[in-house]
C-alpha cells in the first residue's frame, strides 16, 4: 500500500507540475484524453518509447545489467492466485 500511495502522489504531481502546467514542457493542455483520441494515442506511445536489449559483444556491462535487473523472471509468486 506504501509504494501505491507514494507512486500515486508522484503521479499527481507529474500531473500538476509537467502535463498540466499552461507554461510547462508540453503547453497548455486544452483537453484530456477522451476515448476517440485513444487510438491516435496509442500509436505515439508505441512510436515513442521503445525498448532493445544492449549487445553482448560492445555493451558487456550493460546487456548484464539489464538481463538481471530488467527481464522479469517469473517465481512462485508470480503463478500465486489468490483464494485457493
């Protein structure tokens, strides 16, 4: 609960501080996403953020760090469902 209340109140001030602010990054945002933009949203955010995995021969360090810190590996937990 600890970490939803705080990744929630960082998300609200990312909402007041970047998103929202007439003279922030992005301008004034005249309108919320509303469901007929959603479509057009989701091809920005699919040509924006992009992800790849470094190269083991020229990135050594990087292609590890990423393997154990950034692949998720399932464990019991994962496959736990809860009330049986």
């Amino acid at each position: 609960m600890t970490v939803s209340n705080q990744f929630y109140d960082r998300f609200k001030a990312l909402m007041h501080l970047v998103i929202l602010d007439k003279d922030g990054l992005f301008g004034e945002v005249r309108q919320l996403l509303v469901k007929c933009q959603m479509e057009e949203v989701i091809k920005f955010i699919e040509k924006a953020i992009t992800c790849w995995l470094p190269s083991l021969i020229s990135s050594l360090t990087l292609y590890h760090l990423v393997v154990d810190n950034q692949i998720h590996k399932c464990c019991p937990y994962c496959q736990h469902v809860p009330g049986y």
